[in-house]
C-alpha cells in the first residue's frame, strides 16, 4: 500500500481577502505571514512520519509550504508541472462578482456545469482532473509501498479528490479544501485509491 499525504498550499493574501480574490496558475504570490504559520504547523504535525517523496506544484506558494514540510525530514521539493493550480483564464485575481459582471454568460454557464465548462480562457474542473490523476499515479507507481507527501491547489486537490469520494465532476467545487489542510489517500497495489481522511484541519486550529 502506498500513502499520499495530499495538502492544498498555505494561505496567501488573496485566500484571506474578504471578498477573497480567485487564484489560479496565473498567480504566483508567495504565503502571507498566516500562510507561514499554517504550514509551519503542517509541517509539525507531518514531522514524524516517515516521508520517502516530497512533491509540489512548481507555484511559489506550494514550494513555501513543500519546504516547510521537508525541513523536518531534510527534503527538498520537486516540483512537477502537473500538479500546478488550475488556469482560470480571464478570472485571475478578480472576485466572483467581478467575474459575474465581466463574463455574464459565461459565469452563468460555469456555474450550472462548474466541472466540464471551463474558465474563460482556462481550464474546466475535469480538465484539471485529467492532468491530476496522470501526475499523481506516476509518483505512486514510483513509490509502490512507500509514504509521500504532496503540496497542491484548491482547484486541483478537489478535482482530484471527488471520484475518491464518489462524486461527479461537476460537484467538486463543493469539497472543502482549508489552507493547509491534509488528506491521506491510500493507493492499492493493483492501482485503486481510497480516501482515508478528508480535510484535516485540527492541526489549524488557533491559527
């Protein structure tokens, strides 16, 4: 059985916006002074686990946090290119009803299929999913029996994650995905994968 620990990255200044502003691959700020803590204590909680990988998008955000949880096991990331956030096209660094003024039609449209009709100029939910689910069976066949740990995106663990729970594409929007937040994933060794924990947030609390 192979171990994936799967972590969206740190907050960064525009998670914690209120409204919050979207971020996709076309945004490349770094954690805010929260985002540090947070994983900080991602780290903390993962340092006693064995890791025999440690994996992230190339995105500076989810390298910051990469790097906090291999400074307790003495990794260094790798970055791999398919686990970079998903593109969002026109949408990058507006809020929802930003995008709802600029593209009224197709924000209406994204929001009744939010897993097949892409962002504008961007990618769909289920195009992120492909690209996921290619990247992440090749770091578990390259680790058969072993533990992992993985640092992605909200777009991209949730579309990841939502056969595992069984659901379709067009509800992955609905899976909560907290900053720093970690799932543990356990891939058979024929290939199937089970999601063991969903979202694990107490090691957050306070912060």
């Amino acid at each position: 059985m192979t171990r994936i620990y799967l972590l969206r990255h740190g907050a960064t200044t525009a998670n914690r916006e209120v409204p919050y502003r979207l971020q996709g691959r076309g945004s490349d700020r770094p954690l805010d002074e929260t985002g540090l803590r947070q994983a900080d204590a991602a780290g903390r909680v993962l340092a006693s686990i064995k890791l025999n990988g440690l994996y992230s998008s190339p995105l500076l955000r989810a390298l910051q946090t990469a790097r906090s949880l291999g400074s307790h096991h003495g990794r260094i990331p790798i970055p791999i290119p398919g686990l970079i956030e998903g593109d969002i096209g026109r949408w990058e660094g507006l809020t929802w009803d930003e995008a709802a003024v600029r593209d009224p039609d197709h924000h209406a449209r994204f929001m009744t299929n939010p897993g097949t009709v892409p962002y504008p100029d961007g990618e769909s939910f289920l195009d992120v999913q492909r690209r996921a689910s290619i990247a992440i069976a090749e770091l578990a066949a390259a680790h058969r029996g072993e533990t992992i740990a993985i640092v992605g995106h909200n777009i991209l663990n949730r579309a990841y994650l939502s056969p595992l729970l069984g659901l379709p594409i067009d509800r992955a929007r609905g899976i909560r995905q907290s900053n720093c937040g970690i799932n543990v994933i356990e891939v058979e060794p024929e290939g199937g994968s089970v999601l063991i924990t969903l979202n694990s947030a107490l090691h957050l609390d306070g912060l």
